[in-house]
C-alpha cells in the first residue's frame, strides 16, 4: 500500500495542497485551514490599518515642519495619500516574514543534533525573544514535542494544513500551535483543532489535548508567553461551520439576473 505525500501549492494570495497516493483525492487541490479561516471577519484589522495609515501621515507632515521643503505640493499629497494607503499592507507583510521565520527557528531548534551546539543565525538575531519565550514555555509545559512541522489532511472534509507540532503528555498525543502575533484570537483554537482532527483521520489515533502557545517578540515583554488550551470538539464545530461559508461563498449563488 502506498503512503499518501502532501505537498503545498500557492494559488493567489491562497494555499492549497494536493495528496498524492489517495485515489478519491487525485487532482484535488484542497484549501488549507488558514485559507478557510480568512472568511472570518476580522473587525480589529479595520481600526488597525486606519491607525498605521494615520501614523504614516503624521510622520510624513511632522517631516516637513521647520524644513525648507515645509510647502507641499499636490503631488507631494498623493504621494504621501499613496504611501500611507500601502503602510498597513507592509506592517502585515513584515509581520508575516517575522512568523515564519520564527517558526522555522523554532522547527530548527526542536530537530537539531542534540550532540551539538545551536547556533543562532546572524540573520535571525531578531528572532531570540522568541526562541527564548519558546524555551521559558517548553521547560514549564511538561510535554514532549516528538514531531515538529507536520502535513495533515481530511479526506473527509476536504481540507489540509500544516500543524506546529505534536508532543505527548504521558503517552497521550498533545497538537500544538506558535503564533507570534499581538494576540491570541478565536481563528487560533478553531485552526489547531482542525489540525487535531485531521491528524486523528489519517492515523486512527486520539489526540487529547491541543494548545496555541503566543510567543512574545520583545525580549522585556510581560508575560514571555501566553498559552491556552482548546476545547477541541467545539472549535471543531466553529471550523466546519467556517469550511461551510467558505465554500459556499464560492459556490454559484445567483440563479438569474434581470
């Protein structure tokens, strides 16, 4: 019997993955459970980015006081409308290459050669407050991590994803998710939980517990990590119901037009 791989492919702005070895799933490209998650409305992002456009406004004018460029011109004002109207999509880009990268060095540090010294990128000294929130939350966690980074998918449900890791609590298997972001929100405990599920479809085994675990990006940040456990059969219900409005805002909805 063949073992099913998992690769991820990028359409847009989306992530999808494609299972090879699962004759029901051939040709299938199946959304991931953050694409799915984005059809929930985010209220704090619109106060977000009229406060980081603003910001970018004020820092501009503050510029040209007392300069000699003090006067602007109508096309110093589109420019500044211009850039301010980019500011909250660059802070969320930056925001995103600072995630991954931290999650990269944290799937670095669970798999290196426990005969060795980890050494630190130069390029990632950015990233230490996270990796020592990390440390500060694993010595404390009482778990386990055996598997970091992991494909899982639903054949059942029709999605997939990347979990962080799985650890165990006395033999019991414990889903994990980092996040680096500013806060813990809902969409967190609904994607780990679909994590759990698919993990529990394709292996056949339980998973007991699942954790988002917040890790803070300054080195004087109080408290150095956040970590709260999921009610999974319940967020679970809140990602079907999430899956269900994904996919019929994709399904032809009007049936005429006059």
């Amino acid at each position: 019997m063949t073992t099913p791989t998992i690769r991820q492919v990028t359409m847009g702005r989306g992530r999808h993955y494609v299972v090879e070895g699962v004759r029901e799933l051939e040709g299938v490209k199946l959304p991931s459970v953050t694409t799915i998650l984005n059809v929930i409305s985010k209220p704090a992002l619109v106060p977000w980015a009229k406060r980081i456009s603003l910001e970018k406004v004020k820092a501009e004018l503050y510029g040209h006081i007392g300069s000699d460029s003090a006067t602007m011109t109508t096309s110093d004002v589109d420019q500044l409308v211009e850039a301010a109207s980019k500011r909250p999509d660059q802070v969320r880009d930056a925001a995103g290459e600072f995630g991954t990268r931290a999650h990269q060095l944290i799937q670095d540090w669970l798999e290196r050669d426990q005969g060795l010294p980890f050494t630190l990128p130069d390029s990632d000294s950015d990233i230490v407050p996270v990796l020592d929130s990390f440390l500060e939350w694993h010595q404390n966690s009482g778990l386990s991590i055996r598997v970091a980074e992991s494909m899982v998918y639903s054949q059942q449900h029709r999605y997939a994803g990347t979990m962080d890791a799985m650890a165990y609590r006395d033999g019991q298997r414990v889903a994990l998710d980092w996040k680096t972001s500013s806060g813990l929100y809902p969409e967190a405990a609904l994607q780990v939980a679909a994590y759990s599920k698919a993990y529990e479809e394709m292996s056949g085994l339980p998973v007991v517990e699942a954790w988002v675990i917040r890790f803070a990006k300054k080195p004087d940040a109080k408290p150095l990590f956040e970590a709260r456990r999921v009610d999974i059969e319940a967020a679970y219900r809140g990602f079907l119901a999430a899956q269900t409005l994904w996919q019929t805002l994709r399904d032809p909805l009007w049936e005429f037009a006059i």
